[in-house]
C-alpha cells in the first residue's frame, strides 16, 4: 500500500513519513512538486499534498493527478486559512483538507477512512465479510484466503461501491502502476468472482467493473 508524500518542510516530510510506515504504508516522499509529478503513476491508494512547494505547487500537482486519475483519494495539507484556496483544493478534486499545525494521528484517520482500510471487517452481504488486514473474505463462517492483487481489487471496488471502476484504475492501484494486460485483469477479476462464489462484480464492456451495491 503505497502513499505519495509532497511536503517542503524537511522535518514534517520525515515525521510524516516515519509514522506511515511504522503503519504498514510503503511512502514516496517528495520535497519538490515537480519530482512527486514524476512519480505519480506509481501505484499510490492516496496522494497527501502541501500546497506551498517548490517547482510545482500541491493544487497544480492535483490537478495532473486528476487529469488521469479521478478514483484516488487526495489529501491536501497546509497552513493556509484563506477561504478561496481552500475551495480551490475541493473545486480540482481534493477529497479532505486539514489544515496545519496537525496530529500526524488526524492524517492517519483520514487516509485510513479515505481509502477504506479504516475497519478490520467490510460487509459485502448478509453472509459475506471481507477482513482487509488479514486478506480474508469470510463466507457463511468459512473463511477464503485472498492474494495481495485480490485483496486490492476487492477492496478498491468495495471503495467506489455502485460505482464503475476503469481498467486504468485497476491497473494504477492493484498493479501499483505496472504495465497489466487487459486478459491480466479479467483473470483477477476471474479468480476473485470464484472465491466470492456470488455474482457481485459486474462488468461494465470496454470500461471497467462495479461491484453491486447490496441488496
């Protein structure tokens, strides 16, 4: 589970980043907006974004992000209290703002909640659970252990639930940013309907999938 960090200030770069990962995240963190650019197709389930930064400001690099990535989630920071630059942020596509000074445990929640991984449990059904952290969907008390590729897939479908998800998505996110082949794709999503055993992922021709909403 990869984050891209952009911050300037050297040591609020490094508390955030030695916090993520004593969390399990795997971090790219980034001083200058124009080297994060480089790097943004990388895989990421979550971008944090200062504003103020070097080369190439935070709301310009959400932007970029956005041009080819509407599915994950952004998180703008900064110490900025004027009101129009706050809903620029939200206007290009920012899902959460928090404001400077902040607990690094505040940040925490947020791409937790953001990215879904908040809940040890996930219900997809009545007698169907999905446990993110152990990589585990329970069925009527029996239990189906998940590859890392199918833990990521279900649970960025469970994430945009109703919604469709595009194979570029899928491709960003569950290959962290890999060449897939469509045929790589439909396999997973193959391997992961038969371990569901129900119907719930949907495809949408040409575009992508959707998981059901439930009944």
């Amino acid at each position: 589970m990869k984050i891209l960090l952009l911050e300037d200030n050297k040591r609020l770069n490094s508390t955030i980043t030695k916090r993520l990962k004593a969390k399990g995240f795997e971090v790219n963190n980034f001083l200058d907006g124009e080297e994060a650019y480089k790097a943004i197709d990388e895989g990421y389930i979550c971008f944090v974004l200062d504003i103020n930064t070097p080369s190439l400001n935070g709301i310009e690099l959400l932007k970029k992000i956005r041009e080819y990535n509407k599915d994950t989630p952004v998180i703008i920071i900064s110490s900025t209290i004027e009101l129009d630059v706050i809903k620029d942020s939200y206007s290009c596509g920012c899902n959460d703002y928090l404001k400077k000074p902040f607990f690094i445990d505040e940040l925490e929640i947020k791409i937790e909640k953001l990215c879904h991984i908040d809940k040890d449990v996930i219900e997809i059904s009545k007698d169907c659970k999905f446990y993110f952290k152990d990589s585990v969907i329970e069925i009527e008390g029996l239990r189906v252990h998940l590859s890392t590729k199918e833990r990521n897939l279900i649970n960025l479908l469970l994430s945009q639930r109703g919604k469709v998800v595009s194979f570029e998505s899928i491709q960003t996110i569950v290959w962290e940013g890999n060449i897939a082949s469509i045929e790589s794709i439909r396999s997973l999503v193959k391997r992961l309907r038969k371990k569901l055993q129900l119907d719930y992922i949907e495809t949408v021709l040409d575009v992508g999938y959707l998981f059901k909403n439930k009944n």
